[in-house]
C-alpha cells in the first residue's frame, strides 16, 4: 500500500504524531508513506509536542511547496490519502478544488482518481458553512472522519 499523510495547522498533532508512529509498526505492510505538512501544522506540532520532534519519523516528507513531489501526480499510485489533523481551510480548498499547495493538489489528486482520501477535520464548533463544505468533500468522495476521543470508557492513556 503507498500512502500520502497530510498534516495542517489545526490543533491535533498528537493524533498525527500517534498515526505516523502506527505506520511505522507496520512497515512490511506498505510500500510508501510521504508525509506533507503544511507551514502552520509544523510550528503547531512544534507548540503541541514540543518534546517530540517531528523528525523523528523515518518517512520522507515533503515541502508543501514542492509540485514535484509525486503525489502531486495520478501517476504516484498512491492508494490513501489521510489528512490528520484536517484544518477547515484545508477542507475549504479541498472542497472547492483550490490546489494551491500540495496537501491540497495531492487530496485533489486522491479525488480525481477516485481513490481514498480521508479528512479528520479537527476544529470545532462548526457553522453551517464547515458543514456544507465537509457535505461537498463527501459528495466528491471523501471520508469526512473527525477525531472524537472516547472519554464514557475512561481510559487511562
């Protein structure tokens, strides 16, 4: 499996931090992962998790103004896309095709060639306009996944 992970600036890097450490555990079952973050989302992660560095993934991560990246093109193959955490101007310019960087032009991409593309959009509370655009995203193909941490089962980690 080739998978693209994209990161933005919305609150949430320890899920980002958690799901690349779950890819590496499971390393004999992909192929690739590339991993793009966006500006914001590496001074967040930076501000959230400032004893994690972020280069402590062994992925190859790409500039998100590197057009040149392969998933920037359907020709990559990639299988997944997952963008976590997901901001809502990142689900806007997904949304209305506004591939301006390359998080957006690779979940562009993920759409055009019907392939997975999951957005865990992460702000809250939403207005009608958040949901509209989630509804367009899902109506293109996406899976709209937003992180809800269970707390009715009290977990203690």
């Amino acid at each position: 499996m080739r998978l693209c992970i994209g990161i933005t600036g919305a609150s949430g890097a320890i899920y980002a931090h958690r799901l690349l450490k779950k890819l590496a555990d499971l390393d004999n079952q992909l192929e690739r992962v590339d991993v793009v973050m966006s500006k914001p989302a590496t001074d967040v992660w930076r501000f959230e998790l400032p004893d994690q560095p972020v280069e402590q993934h062994a992925f190859k991560f790409w500039e998100p103004n590197n057009f040149w990246a392969p998933m920037a093109s359907g020709s990559a193959g990639y299988d997944a896309m997952i963008v976590l955490p997901c901001s809502m101007g990142t689900l806007g310019r997904i949304a209305t095709g506004q591939a301006n960087d390359l998080l957006s032009r690779s979940a562009d991409v993920m759409l055009k060639e019907q392939r997975q593309l999951v957005l865990a959009v992460r702000e809250t509370p939403l207005h009608k306009g958040h949901l509209e655009l989630m509804a367009r995203a899902a109506d293109y193909g996406a899976v709209i996944l937003p992180p809800m941490p269970a707390f009715y089962h009290k977990p203690e980690t």
